[in-house]
C-alpha cells in the first residue's frame, strides 16, 4: 500500500488571506514553504491528493470550469518544480445550497482516494488549515496536522514521520 499526504487547498497551498473565494488564475499565490515542502514529501516517498471544498460553485460565485481552471494552473506551476500532485478531488456542493455526502468534514473525497490509489490510512495524513479538514481526516483514520491559514508548509515536517 502506498502512503498520502491530503492536502487542503485554499489557505494551504493557495494564499487565501483577505479573500474566501480563489477563482482566478491570475490570484494564485503559492504560499511559502509549498514547494519545498511537497518536495521533500515527494522525495518522502508519499503521494500527494488535494481534498477542496469549493463551494462558490454552488452559489454560482464561479463554475467548475474556473475550478479545473486553477488547478490546471497549478499543476503547470507544480510540474517546474518536478511535483506531481496524483488528483485534485473537490466538492461544488454547499450546505447552503444542497446538502451532499463529500463537503468536508464528510470524508467521502478522501474514500475516494485512498481506494483508488491504495492507500493506507495509518502511514498518511492531512494537512488543514479548518477544522472541517481535520475533522475528514479524522474519520478515515489519517494523522491530522492543523496549522495556521498560510502558515508557512515547511513548519509541518517536523511532525510527518514515516
Ligand atoms: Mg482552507
Ligand atoms: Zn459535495
């Protein structure tokens, strides 16, 4: 069995600070320590999977065609650096609007993963910075790190062991 980090996006990867919603290719700011970090997890031997809850599209903010979007673009900034992050999972739903099975703190985005790339819960984790991230994790069984919102990636290491 393989082994995962599931990473948020917005806050965590993508800087979200003074806006919710990121939509926008041109507004993509990678936050300090990302690259370095999925770097050395890679090198870690641990797959990468993002896990978003994207619901503007449910309040028709955007579509997923501005979803697919940005994580096209990402994926081209990642790939420079050599990173391969394995799929990009998100959920377009929100409470407000309909109510569904894969909003985190539902873990079903993270099921998902886990049987498609079989992966094992015990030696993964997930990284958040929202209780909902946590809380997903928590269910399927993944050691959770919480940080701050855009709080800088490298500051987890310490606590990822393998
Ligand atoms: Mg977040
Ligand atoms: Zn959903």
């Amino acid at each position: 069995m393989q082994k995962a980090i599931f990473l948020d996006r917005d806050g965590v990867l993508i800087n979200d600070a003074g806006r919710y919603y990121i939509y926008k290719t041109d507004d993509i700011i990678i936050n300090n320590g990302v690259i370095d970090a999925l770097k050395r997890l890679t090198n870690m031997g641990f797959l990468l999977v993002v896990i978003s809850n994207q619901g503007g599209v449910a309040k028709q903010i955007y579509t997923k065609e501005d979803v697919e979007k940005i994580h096209s673009e990402l994926k081209r900034q990642f790939k420079i650096e050599g990173i391969d992050i394995k799929e990009y999972y998100y959920c377009p739903h929100h409470s407000d609007v309909e109510k569904c099975l894969c909003r985190k703190p539902e873990p079903i985005l993270i099921e998902k993963a886990l049987a498609r790339f079989n992966i094992d819960p015990n030696k993964s984790f997930m990284i958040g910075d929202n209780k909902r991230d946590i809380d997903a994790g928590k269910k399927v069984g993944l050691s959770c790190i919480k940080i701050k919102p855009n709080q800088n990636l490298l500051d987890v290491l310490p606590h990822i062991n393998t």
